[in-house]
C-alpha cells in the first residue's frame, strides 16, 4: 500500500491515455455498487479499465457546499484501489 499526493495523482490523470473509444475499455468501465449511507454519504464501487489493467476503486463521498455557501456538491473524501489484468476478450 502506498499513498500518492494529490497533486501527483492528478499529474497522472492528466496523462493517462483516453479509452473512450476503446470498446474492450467501454465493455468494463462502470460503477458497479453505490451504497447510500443517509441523504448526504454514499460508497461507490467502480471499475476502471487501461488494458492490460483493469482498476477496481471503492470511493468514499460526502455531499456538503463549499465555504462561499454554493449549491452542495457530492465529493470525493477517500479513494481505494486495487488493480488486476484485465480480461483480453
């Protein structure tokens, strides 16, 4: 286990590939699981597919407005993954 800074991570994303057109890509990208834990917290189980990889991320998110009083957001608090070979079908 490791722990990446958040800047580093999203330097990552920026660079990743796009898979959109992907169909191996689109036939595993979804979210597979969301749990609500009351109006304002729910857990997200998602896969993620970058062949020959294919993420599994459990997301952990909170609803509440920023500090300017704004409209609630859902965000993102905490973020686990794990990462398999994705299936070459």
């Amino acid at each position: 286990m490791f722990l990446i800074p958040h800047a580093d991570f999203m330097q990552r994303v920026a660079a990743r590939e796009i898979t959109e057109a992907d169909p191996l890509c689109a036939k595993y990208d979804k979210i597979t699981k969301v749990m609500m834990a009351g109006a304002d917290a729910a857990l997200v189980v998602c896969h993620i597919a970058y062949p020959p990889v294919l993420f599994t991320d459990v997301l952990s998110l909170l609803k509440f407005s920023d500090e300017d009083g704004g409209e609630p957001r859902w965000r993102i608090v905490c973020k686990s993954s794990v990462s398999d070979r994705c299936p070459a079908e």
